[in-house]
C-alpha cells in the first residue's frame, strides 16, 4: 500500500489499486448533492474543510473506488490513508468505514471549537464589547458545518442500502447534526442577547438625553418669555429682576432632578 496522495495500493488482490483519489473535480461532478446506482455508485456531496465547503465526489466500483476533492482536502485523505495502512487487507467497506469515520471525527473538533467560540463570544458580549462582524462569522462558519454534516448523512443514508456496515455512522452523523442545530440556536440566541444589549444602552442614551431636554424646557420657555423684548414688560424695570428669574431657574431645574432621581430615571 503506497500513500502519494492519490493513490492506495492493494498488492495482494494483484490489481493496480483499490482506492484512487485524484485532486480536481471531473465534469460528471458538478452538482453539489447526486446520487446513482447504475452498474456503479456515483456520489456527489460537499465537505466543509480549510475554511469552505469542498466538493467530494465517489464512484463505486466492484474492483475499487475512485475519488475526486479540492486539494485543500489533502490532510483528510491523508489521515484517512495512515489510518489504513496497518490493514493487511483492504475492503471496500473498510475505505468508506474509515473516510466517514475520519470526518466524523473532524466535525467532532470543529464542534468543540465552535462551542468554545460561542462561549467565549457571550462573555465578551456581557462585558459590553461591540461584535456584529465576529457573531456574523461565527454563525456563518456555523451554518457551513451543519451542511457539511447534512452531506454526511445523505450520503450515508444512499450508502448503507448496499453497506450496512456504514448504519451506525449514520446514526452517530444524526447526531451530530442535532448538536450542531443547538449550537446554531445558541448563536441565534448570543446574536438576539447582543441586540437586547445594544437596545438597552441605546435606551439608556435617549434617557439621558430627554431627561436632560426636560430639565432645560421649562428654562428656555422662562428665557424665551423674557428675550422677547418688549416695551412694556414691567419685571424687566424691577431691580431684582434678574437675580429673582435666575434663582427660579436654579430651583426649578434642581425640583426636576430631584424628581428624576425619585422616580430612578436617573
């Protein structure tokens, strides 16, 4: 058995290989999700791996397995073949065991670190950090993982008619997928905290401001009354006039914020 990133050997049945992978994607791969069953499987369902969901395309034959991926799927057929490597003999079954059992796996890691980003960005909300971009990330990279994981079960689900072997790692991928919909309901969840959150300091905010509108109304309607200026306005004759106008604005602004304070506005 020789690993070059393309290819497996299988000395012992006398054939060429058992599995060829090769790095590009053939035309008959174009759709994101197929499935036949002629005289051969051929399968089509994407991967989400580096950063972005990957096509992966299976055609099952009696003799072997041919695969095709985007390059950036490298480490994962690579974990998959030092996974074979100590297997005196190779199965088909054992190829397709292996490769799901390999992404399952890697869903598992993406999963903790999700959980842990989800964590980590509810904490920097309550602290009163400003996130849209990190949240919007986060629940892309999300939502990737769950279709991911959706092509799992999919294909699983065309597989195991003709592998039982693969039942149970289709069950093990329904799972998964149910706790990544509980991540995603978190993050929802984190998103409409963080909007209560900014709701809640905006209102804060226009508080102040009315509260601060309200303390200087009745100040500008007293300043208004006697800037209009005209001729006959006894008060403006009388010699306390001003101290007497300025005192009344002291008292009344100090009465409104007393109040406020009573009514815990401010």
């Amino acid at each position: 058995m020789k690993s070059s990133g393309e290819v497996i050997r299988n000395t012992e049945c006398g054939q060429e290989f058992i599995w060829k992978h090769t790095y590009s994607i053939p035309k008959e791969c174009k759709p994101l999700f197929s499935f036949t069953a002629k005289p051969y499987i051929e399968l089509v369902f994407p991967i989400y791996y580096a950063g972005g969901l990957r096509k992966f395309c299976l055609i099952i034959r009696e003799d072997g397995i041919l695969s095709y991926s985007h390059e950036k799927l490298a480490d994962l057929i690579d974990e998959v073949i030092e996974s074979l490597r100590s297997r005196e003999k190779i199965r088909i079954e054992d190829i397709l065991i292996f490769l799901y059992k390999a992404l399952i796996s890697y869903y598992h890691r993406e999963l903790s670190n999700l959980d842990n980003s989800i964590e980590n960005f509810i904490n920097r909300v309550m602290r009163g950090e400003l996130l849209y971009e990190p949240i919007y990330r986060l629940y892309n990279r999300a939502s990737h993982l769950h279709r991911g994981v959706h092509g799992i079960i999919y294909s699983l689900q065309c597989l195991d008619r003709f592998y039982p072997d693969l039942k149970d790692l289709g069950d093990e991928a329904i799972m998964l997928e149910n706790m990544y919909s509980t991540s995603i309901d978190r993050i929802t969840q984190a998103f409409n905290l963080y909007y209560t959150l900014i709701s809640e300091k905006t209102n804060r905010v226009v508080t102040k401001l009315t509260i601060i509108s309200a303390i200087f109304l009745p100040l500008s309607l007293i300043a208004g009354i006697y800037g209009m200026n005209f001729r006959y306005m006894p008060e403006l004759q009388h010699p306390y006039a001003y101290p007497i106008t300025l005192t009344a604005m002291i008292i009344i602004a100090i009465g409104e914020l007393l109040y406020f304070k009573i009514k815990k506005w401010i």
